[in-house]
C-alpha cells in the first residue's frame, strides 16, 4: 500500500515540478526560457511515469541497516590495479533489485524531496544539483562507489529532526561526485546543511583512483549536523568494515594528508563527556560506538576472516574477535597489507565466506546439520531454558548469509574510459548461491529481471523472470542438502563467471576504441550476460528437483540422467547420512539407533 502511494506520489510531484518550470516560461520573453520550461515539464512528466519502476530502489532499500558487509581493496593491492569494494545487503523479507537514476539537468530553484530509506518516512526537501550523473546500483558514470554499513553508536545521538538520512546521502552522492573525496565534501556538506537523520554509518567511497572509510554519527536532537572522520585506505592496503565503527585514534596512526574530519569531531565528544584525554588519543570508535559482545563477535569477526584470508599472523586477533571480555577493547588495524596482491575473483569468493577453516566454522558442529550447512535460522541470539535457568545462546555471523538481498563489487580502472572501466558486477540474494553478473556503469537500461515491478515481481509475488526470486528458489532448494547439492551449483555459478571473465576484455577493448558506440555494445555486453545467467539458472533448477527428487542421486551417463534397457530410470544412489553425522547422532541418542543392540 505504501509503495502504491509512493509512486503516485512521485508522479504528482514530478508533473507538479514541470507544471511550474511551464508557467514561469510564460513570464520570459526568450525562445530559450520557453523551451527549456517546456522540456522540463514533459521531462518530469517522464521522469514520474519511470520511477514506477527505478523508485524500486528507495522501498527495497527499507530494513537492511546493520546487516552488511563491506570489503575495500586499493589499487597497488589488486592484482589488474583496480580500485574495488564490495557490498552485500542483508535484510529478511527484502526484495533485491539494481538501482538506476538516468543522469540529467535541473534548472536552478528545483528541490528533491527526501524520504527515509529505512521507515519510508518524509523528511523534507534539498536542493538540486544543476547537473547529476547516471547511477547504477552503488556506481556512477564517473566510476564513483558508495557502500555502507550501519554501526549504530550512542542511541541518544540520533536525531528525528534531520533532513537527510544514510540512504539518501550515498544515492543524492553518487548523482553529484566525480571523485570520492567529492562524494565526501557533497554528503558532509548536506548533513551540515539539512541534518543528519540516521544513526551511526560507515561509508566505503571509492573511485577509481582512491578509496575511504567515512564514519559519521549525528548529535541528537537540537544539534544539527553530525560529527564524522574519513581515512584514505593507502593504495597498497585492504580494509573492510561490517556493521561496527573501526576508525580510532586517526591523528595518531594515519598521515594527516590522509584524514578528513569535522572541525568538532572531538570537542562535541568532550562536551558529551564520551572523551577526556589529549587530542592524539581521541578515538572515534570508543567516543561513539564503544565496542560489546556483539560488535566484536557478530561485526569485527567478518572483517577478521577476510583479513585472514590475505594476511598471515590474524591469528593474534582471534581473542578480540571472539568478544572475550579481557580484550574487548583491543583492536585490529583499520587496514592491513595483504600477502599477495588480490584480484576481483578473490573478492566475489571472500563475499561467500562461512569462517571455513577457521576456529570460528561453522559447517561441522551440530547447526550444520546431516549435510553440512554454513548457515543458521535467524535470530542470532535468544534466551533457552537449561536446568531450569534462562540462557542467552548465539549463532555465528558470516559475511555470507542467507538474508542476502542483493550482493555488488565494485570495479573501478583508472586505465580505462570511464564508461568501460567502471563494472558494477551484481548479484541477487546470497551471494554464495548465485552468479555475479557484469552491469557497466555507463548502462541506461536495466535489464528487467533485476528491476521490481509492484504486483508482477516484488517482495510478496514470485515471478519466474524475477533473478531475485530465481536465485532464491534455487539457494532455498539447495540450504538443507547443502554438501549434497552445492556442489551442482558450484559448477554452474563457476563456468559463468569464468566465462564472463574470459570474454569481456575484447568487448571492453572494442568499446573503448569506439566511444560513439560504448554505451550500446556495453549495454547489449550487459543484458547479455544476464540473459545467461537466468537461462542456466532455470535449467539448474530443473536439474536439481530431477537430480536429488525425494533426497537420492540420479545417475548420470555423458550428460544425462541414465535409463535402464527399457527407458526407465536407474537405480539410484542412496548416500544417506555421513558417518561423521551418524557419530553426532549416536552421542546424543546412545544405543537407541544402533541395530544389534535391539
């Protein structure tokens, strides 16, 4: 129902603009006053009728604050020299889908209205900017990334009277920026202008030059504004944040050339007695997101695993991030240099982590289940009775999570024309179980499996043309049998990715040979891609309903399921248990299930 307002609303309000522009025209005496008012009004007109469907972005993105992951690498740590940062957004019940906003041209006087990504709620109105650029999902044109993760900080530091919220600071900096540190000053400028609605935010900006952490957190109420510290992650570095504020003593550890931050980051800090030393020792973190149980067990053990994946020695940390009270507030390095250089590849699979291998796996204890599942059912703590007395049990928290909606990495390359360099590489749902697809930034057409249409294919109706609802029928089908079916998965997802991969850089190199021609063959590159993916993800959904039908194994012969001399189906394999699971079985059951003590 809200989303049906919604877009009426935003139609209305798209006409209402040009409306005016049109009537002002009638005022001017020039030919070019005239026109122009006049393109505005059809323009908005336009512009009102497609938001039923770009407007997806503003709803999809309501509920997936303090769920997400993101992964940083500068671009003398990469493998190709691209600037990358990834982004999974993780939120039960979302419907994932690729934001697009078409660049365009404003006339001075025009406003946007705001309305809160997370409620949906009306905040106010900003202003225009002359000239915006054409976003697509967390990229624009310019090759700019914003990503975020929530951290929460000082429940008394959010503001119910701001006018601009977290959502609308990444999307408004994204139509502005040409660079990150531009992406920086635009989303500090309107906070300190309009306010600051959301809590506690860290901001991965990135270009294809330069990436930063940016982590802000408002005042309260009747404090406009909010105070905020940026990094530069150096070029030879990695870094990651997930949900937990990681920025602390910036004007101790980092080269001052390589920190930005608001004039009274710390002296609103000692006002609010959050902080008493010397300035050198002010750190963020502890001034407002002080560290619990929670943020080291739940947020800093994600970027712990990908830090250890590329770095030997992480094993120190490992007391920290379990949240083990006597080292609660340590810390880990805001960003470390990896071991070998890291490649895109390397970053799709690190989105995919269940802390495998690690003291922290889960995929052999008993939540894992008869087929080894790295996943576990929400909610991630709650209170059980043992002996009578309440108990508060947790489950781990990986980087790759079920409740994925939607899973981005960022590719930027300083080397190439803007709108080649820039993939904005996509996937729906747990990134784990689905394919990342190439979307270059330059693309002004999004490919309609990845758009939400109401009604037709959104959060409550399934569609079979949907990659959201594509992609979760398959992970769903494959979550309980998991050591059983991944495997089918894991090959399809492979071949896939390996082939894009292997195919882009001729396009990329004709593209860019070809600027009159980029954005077409880009564009036909992109759809084609996807095209794929959902045409072998339905034949791999086929494949596993015949495949694993009532928990056995068809055979396979060169291909095909095999027959017996009459055409009927073979026997099947039974595999049943495994014997590790069986001994878990037989702890807890004793002899019960044991045949010759019957």
């Amino acid at each position: 129902m809200v989303y049906c307002q919604r877009l009426s609303h935003l139609c209305v309000e798209r006409f209402a603009e040009g409306y005016v522009w049109l009537k002002k025209a009638k005022k001017g005496n020039g030919k070019t006053n005239n026109c122009k008012a006049f393109l505005i009004f059809v323009r908005n007109i336009t512009l009102g009728m497609k938001r039923i469907i770009t407007f997806s972005m503003a709803l999809m993105a309501i509920g997936y604050a303090m769920a997400c992951t993101n992964l940083i690498v500068g671009k003398n740590a990469s493998k190709d020299g691209s600037v990358i940062v990834s982004y999974n957004a993780d939120s039960y019940g979302m419907y994932g889908n690729l934001y697009h906003r078409a660049a365009g041209t404003h006339l001075k006087g025009e406003v946007r209205k705001v309305f809160d990504w997370d409620t949906n709620r009306y905040l106010g109105v900003i202003d225009e900017a002359e000239v915006t650029y054409n976003v697509v999902g967390q990229m624009n044109e310019n090759q700019v990334s914003v990503t975020e993760t929530t951290f929460g900080g000082r429940e008394e530091l959010a503001d119910s009277t701001g006018g601009i919220d977290y959502g609308s600071l990444i999307y408004v900096a994204l139509e502005r920026s040409k660079t990150a540190r531009e992406a920086i000053k635009v989303m500090t400028d309107l906070v300190a202008k309009y306010g600051y609605y959301s809590e506690g935010e860290s901001f991965s900006i990135c270009d294809k030059n330069e990436a930063w952490i940016m982590e802000m957190v408002g005042k309260g109420a009747g404090s406009k504004g909010a105070v905020w510290v940026a990094v530069r992650i150096p070029d030879d570095c990695i870094s990651a944040h997930a949900n937990q504020s990681r920025i602390t003593k910036f004007l101790k550890l980092y080269d001052k050339k390589d920190v930005l931050y608001s004039k009274d980051v710390i002296k609103f800090a000692r006002e609010k007695g959050y902080f008493n030393g010397p300035d050198k020792e002010f750190s963020f973190r502890d001034a407002y997101a002080p560290c619990d149980f929670s943020a080291n067990r739940y947020c800093e053990a994600r970027v712990w695993s990908f830090f250890n994946k590329h770095v030997k020695g992480m094993e120190k940390y490992l007391s920290y991030v379990k949240g083990t009270k006597a080292n609660l507030n340590e810390e880990m390095p805001l960003y470390v240099k990896p071991d070998e250089k890291v490649s895109v590849k390397d970053i799709k699979n690190d989105m995919r982590d269940h802390y495998e291998g690690t003291a922290l796996d889960i995929t052999k204890d008993l939540g894992a289940g008869g087929y080894d599942m790295p996943y576990r059912p929400s909610p991630l703590s709650k209170k059980v009775k043992v002996d009578g007395k309440d108990v508060e049990v947790f489950n781990e928290r990986p980087i790759s999570t079920q409740q994925t909606s939607f899973g981005f990495v960022g590719q930027m390359r300083s080397w190439l024309p803007d709108g080649v360099g820039g993939i904005v590489w996509w996937t729906n749902d747990d990134t784990n179980m689905a394919v990342y697809t190439p979307i270059y930034c330059c693309v002004e057409n999004i490919p309609e499996c990845y758009q939400m249409i109401e009604g037709v294919q959104d959060a409550v109706t399934f569609n079979w043309k949907s990659a959201f609802w594509l992609e979760n029928t398959v992970a769903n089908m494959v979550y309980p049998y998991y050591s059983k079916m991944f495997p089918d998965l894991l090959k399809v997802r492979n071949e896939l990715e390996d082939k894009f991969d292997a195919n882009l850089p001729t396009i990329e190199e004709a593209a860019a040979k070809k600027p009159e021609l980029m954005k077409v063959l880009l564009a036909t590159t992109s759809k084609s891609c996807v095209d794929e993916m959902m045409k072998r993800w339905k034949e791999l959904f086929e494949y596993l309903v015949v495949k694993h039908n009532d928990m056995v194994i068809k055979k396979e012969t060169d291909g095909k399921f095999a027959t017996n001399q009459y055409g009927f189906g073979s026997k099947v394999e039974r595999p049943g248990y495994s014997d590790a699971y069986w001994n878990k079985v037989l702890k807890e059951t004793g002899d019960k299930y044991i045949m010759d003590k019957q």
